[in-house]
C-alpha cells in the first residue's frame, strides 16, 4: 500500500527543496513530527542517519531513519524503521520534485507495503485515505503556503 500525494508549488525546485530535505523545516509543516534527533543539521544526504519521533492518533511512534538516495533538488528517499523491527520491516518515504513551467510539481509517497501492518488496517487506511475527508489542512498545502510565502 503506497499513499501518495502531490501539490503544485510557485517556486522552484531549488527553493521547495530546503523544506523537504532538512528535517527540522519539515517538522514546520508536517505536525505529526514531533522531535528529530540528529548529530548534524541542515539538508539530509545519502547515508544519513537520525531518529524521528511521529504523533499518530495520540500515540508517538520512534523510527530510526536513513536516508536512502538524495539528489537536491530533485530526489529524496527515507527509509524508517522502528527500532528493534526486522530489518526487512520498514516505511519508505520519498519526495519527488519536478521542474514545470510554474513552478514545482511535488509528489510524495509513503510505501508501507513493507511496514508489518495487517491486511485489515491497511484496506481500512486505503479506503479512508480514497474516500475519507482530510481533518485539519492537508500537509503539502501547509509546505505550499510556506515555500511561497519565503519567496
């Protein structure tokens, strides 16, 4: 089961690019990102390594993360796997940056095909995210109204 979701940004790929690869920007418009902690900080790069804690319908969920591939401004990719969990039990997160003519078009997913969830949940978590309406703004319209409003 993968999520996917996009946004059109007026700016471009350069400047919407610091807003998904540094963890602490991210936390800016992602309100499920409760703490990150990491040895460096700025843009992530292939290899890095930090540990992220999520809020998720009031229970906090810790993930070691490692950046698989990050190519600015263009392509992100983080794997997360929640400490102790078999190495073969992970989420994908990925961000997708394309330069058009008015700007960036960005799409994210997050593939929990490999996440351990349980076929029930997952058909429930597809079927509401298909047909359900969003509580509260949708977190890429957040990083729009952010990204634009820096530029």
């Amino acid at each position: 089961m993968t999520l996917v979701h996009k946004a059109w940004i007026d700016a471009a790929p350069a400047e919407v690019w610091p807003w998904v690869a540094d963890p602490m920007r991210v936390g800016e418009w992602n309100p499920k990102l409760v703490s990150i902690d990491r040895e460096s900080s700025g843009e992530l790069a292939t290899g890095d390594t930090y540990t992220v804690l999520y809020r998720m319908n009031g229970r906090d969920s810790e993930f070691d993360a490692v950046v698989r591939r990050s190519e600015p401004p263009y392509r992100l990719e983080i794997e997360l796997r929640e400490p102790g969990a078999p190495r073969d039990r992970v989420i994908v997160e990925s961000y997708r940056l394309e330069d058009r003519e008015a700007g960036t078009r960005l799409v994210q997913r997050i593939d929990l095909s490999h996440a351990g969830i349980a076929w029930p949940w997952r058909l429930l978590m597809s079927f509401l995210t298909r047909f359900g309406t969003p509580k509260g703004k949708p977190y890429l319209l957040r990083l729009r109204e952010l990204v634009e409003e820096s530029v």
